[in-house]
C-alpha cells in the first residue's frame, strides 16, 4: 500500500490498470482490521497496568467506525508521538510539487512481495521491489533518472513472473526527469549527467507488407523478440528504444516508411555522444539494386525495403557510418535477403561459405524475405504517373517519391556532395551482422503456428545461451551453426574492423 505515501505529492508512474493473477508469496501487508486488532489488545494491557497503577486512561472508542477507533487507540498509547494523520489540526495539506521523491514498491491498493530463497534470487530472500531496484542499478551503474528507474524496475518485477506488483513515481516534474540519488536535484543537474553517461540507443524495425502480394508473418514478432533481448540481454532502456512496425493504422508515426525510418536513424547518429552504443534491426525484405555504369560489368548493390517501398540502400548505410562521432559503435543486424555489404565499402570479416544443405521439419513453412527489383521498378511505375515517364531508375524515384527523399543510391548529386562516390573498402566505426550474403535469401519461418525470421531466432538463441559475454565473431558464427543444423541455406556475414571483430557484441564501447 505505499503508492502515495507521501501525501498530496504529484503522481508521476501511477496505477497499472488489468487483472493479476495470483503469486506464491508473502506478501508485505497487513489489513487494517488487524492492526485494529493489535492496538485494541495493547490497550487492554495498558488499561490493566493502569488499574494496578492507579492511574486513568481514557481511549474513548465506543461507537467510533474503525479508522476513527485507531487513531483514538494510537493517540491514548503514543499521546504526542502518534502520527499526523490522526492529529488533524496538525495535519499539512500543501498541494504544491516540492523536492519530496517517492520511490514506492506497488500501489496504493497493491501489497509489496517478500520473495522466498530461490534460483531467481540465487538462494536468497528478497523482497521484489528491492531485489529489482538493486539489480537494475547494477545493471545501469546508476546511470538512470528516478522515471526510467521505476519503469525498468517495473519491467524486471514483472519478469520475474510476479504481475500484481506496480512500483510507483511521485515527485515533481522536475525531479521526475533527474538522476536519481543526483546530488543536486536542479535542473541543471540531470542535463549534465545526462551528457556524460554513455548510452545505447536502438531503433528496430518490422515489416510484414501486409495485404499486399508479397506479406511476411514474422517481421513483427522478431522486433518484439529482438527488443526483449536488448533490454533483457545487453542493457538497453525502453526509453532508448525506437520501434517502427506496419501493424499498425496506416499515416500512424510508426509506421516504417522510408522516410521515417531515415529520419529516426539520423537523429540517433545525430545525437550520439562518446562511449555510446547504436544498434538498428531490421527484419523485413530486401533487394538487389542493378547498377550499370558504361565499361563496367552490372553491379547488384543491397538494400532494404521499407513499407512504401522508398528503399534505403548500401549508400545510405555508409552515410550514417561516416557522421558517427569517435568512440561511438553503431551495430546493423539485418533479417533480409541481400543484406551482405549492406553498409557500402565495410570491410568483411566473415563473408561467403558454401553451407551443405540440410533437411527442414516437414512441418516448416518459409518464405524468402526477398522482393526482386524489378518488382519494385513496376510496383512505382504503376502507382505513379511521373513515375511512368521517366526515363531511368533514378528519376522513377523521383518522380513518385521526390527527390531529397528518395536513397542516396539514386541522387549522384548529393551523394558527390557528401563524399560517397568512388570509396574502397575500409575499416570504420560500423559493424553489419548480416542475415545472410549479398546473393542469398533470409528466411521467414511458420513453425507450430509461430512465426519468426530463422536468423533473428538464431541470434535470440545464441544471445541468451548463457555466455557472459559473446563476441560479434562468435555470434556469427554460432547463429551460422544453428541455421546449418536447422537445415536453412542462408550464411549470415559480419562486416566491420578488425578491432570489432572480436568486440562484444552490443557491448560497452572500449
């Protein structure tokens, strides 16, 4: 019951509405009528003292409803020691925001759980709220406001498999937003700290296309898989988190457009500080993009395809890597077809193998995650009369997209300007860990009814094995045995410098 237990302060995280389901433990709360109970004796034996010696002690309860009948009870026990709740013409009533913070354990109609030795408390006895508290600041090395504090603290009560305990927030506005614990809870405070601590960002998208020809089933659960993972698994806070998924109501801000999933990468490269760690997901299609110059062979470039089918290329990818600040690592994990060398010009570490075949459950069904490009030619070509005249790929983007818009990859003018044009390959700051080579197809699983890309359950699987820590290397190359094993002909790759290499993956920036 400690949700507001600071009288009249402002409610910053309240009440989680649902039905809980019960759990097997103590539980920190005490009924009113107990206490009742409890006063109601101690004022029997003082009665009884009093007789013996000769002295007068008036409770004065007869009649009083339960609440009143406490405070009579506590005020003839404690006399000027009793609380302000029962000594009303003392009471203070300021509805004013102040420099009070509460932390509380649940809500104000929710008990507080005493946790029993356990393996998820590795033999000891907690209680929930603490254990959590203790543990995300560990986790986080304090590094976290009292608002993103409480709702990870949240997060991890709730994964402890206990659903019926909402820890709380009441402060002021200004305190909601500051370190906690900071030593000086001004303003000025959190923004300073905020500078200075290292953070991990990510923005993870999902595209399943649906009602359209080419729909997939399992981009949206592998960005939910994927953000649990990140949180659970390598730090990352839900406010740092940036989700773009076409589930939801078409002209909506998250829907994965190409528009704006550019604009939520550049903002975080843009805003990236020293010491952070970036990451972008994607699990959708990808395609191969013709590039035909005069006297050289045809190129396919890599890109992949947003909901609109605006693609964002391998150009795209190296502008962002080439804006990155020092010591900032900006991880790209794509579950798509084509998605090798998806950063133009990275430097490949683990690339093409010719994997053996093996033999899927009778019972899969997959998909390639691949639309061919000129599917997408036409797909334009149609939707767009501007489209329809123009003369070459570039201009077809142009015409239906617009073009500052439309990828790098198809405006050589602002590409030129930007230094992109004629780059070897080279090592940097960007790390792809790609779903399989440039020229193979990712797969999207249907499996007991569930469906998931077969390389993001592989990286889930290799990322939860039990490694403290585990490099890009070897997640590669273990997420490269499970496909194997699983009978699925797709080689993820990873591209990045030989410092990366044997990096941790998501890991603190060295």
């Amino acid at each position: 019951h400690s949700g507001g237990l600071i009288d009249k302060e402002k409610e910053q995280i309240g009440p989680h509405k649902g039905i809980a389901p019960s759990v097997d433990a103590q539980k920190r709360g005490i009924s009113l009528e107990s206490i009742h109970q409890g006063l109601q004796t101690a004022a029997n034996v003082i009665n009884a003292a009093s007789d013996v010696l000769g002295t007068t002690v008036a409770f004065g309860t007869t009649g009083l409803d339960i609440v009143s009948n406490i405070g009579h009870l506590l005020t003839g026990i404690f006399r000027d020691n009793v609380s302000l709740k029962f000594r009303p013409s003392q009471e203070p009533r300021s509805l004013t925001e102040d420099e009070g913070i509460l932390l509380s354990g649940c809500q104000a109609d929710e008990l507080s759980l005493d946790l029993e030795p356990g393996d998820k408390t590795q033999g000891k006895a907690y209680g929930a709220f603490t254990y959590s508290l203790q543990k995300i600041i560990n986790e986080t090395h304090g590094a976290l406001t009292n608002k993103q504090l409480v709702m990870n603290v949240r997060d991890e009560i709730t994964s402890l498999g206990f659903h019926e305990q909402h820890p709380c927030l009441y402060c002021s506005d200004k305190n909601a937003g500051t370190a906690f614990l900071a030593t000086i809870p001004t303003p000025l405070a959190f923004p300073m700290i905020n500078e200075l601590v290292p953070k991990k960002k990510a923005v993870l998208v999902g595209c399943n296309y649906p009602k359209t020809p080419y729909n997939l089933k399992g981009c949206i659960n592998d960005v939910e898989n994927i953000r649990r993972l990140i949180m659970k698994r390598f730090n990352f806070d839900r406010h740092f988190i940036k989700v773009l998924t076409d589930n939801y109501i078409p002209g909506s801000c998250a829907m994965p457009t190409g528009i704006k999933i550019k604009a939520a990468l550049y903002e975080m490269v843009k805003t990236a500080r020293p010491g952070d760690v970036l990451f972008f997901y994607f699990s959708g299609h990808g395609t191969a993009v013709p590039v035909l110059k005069p006297g050289q062979p045809l190129r396919l470039d890599e890109a992949i395809v947003p909901c609109d089918f605006n693609l964002i290329t391998d150009v795209d990818f190296r502008d962002l890597v080439n804006q990155l600040p020092e010591r900032v690592n900006f991880t790209i994990l794509s579950d798509s077809c084509h998605s090798g060398g998806l950063i133009d010009k990275e430097k490949e570490q683990i690339g093409p193998n010719t994997l053996r075949k093996g033999e899927k459950s009778p019972e899969c069904i997959t998909r390639g995650k691949s639309i061919e490009f000129p599917v997408i030619h036409d797909i334009i070509d149609l939707v767009s009369d501007a489209a329809h005249q123009a003369t070459n790929i570039a201009e077809q983007f142009f015409g239906f997209f617009g073009r500052d818009i439309v990828s790098l990859k198809f405006n050589h003018e602002a590409a030129k300007q930007k230094g992109l044009l004629g780059l070897q390959p080279h090592e940097d700051k960007g790390i792809l860990v790609s779903g399989c080579e440039a020229y193979e197809t990712s797969f999207d699983v249907v499996l007991d009814g569930n469906s998931y890309g077969a390389f993001t359950d592989a990286v889930v699987k290799v990322s939860m094995g039990g490694y403290v820590k585990i490099s890009n290397k070897d997640l590669v190359t273990k997420a490269r045995d499970i496909l194997k094993q699983n009978g699925f002909d797709q080689t993820p790759c990873l591209y990045c410098s030989n410092a990366d290499l044997d990096a941790d993956f998501l890991g603190e920036v060295a």
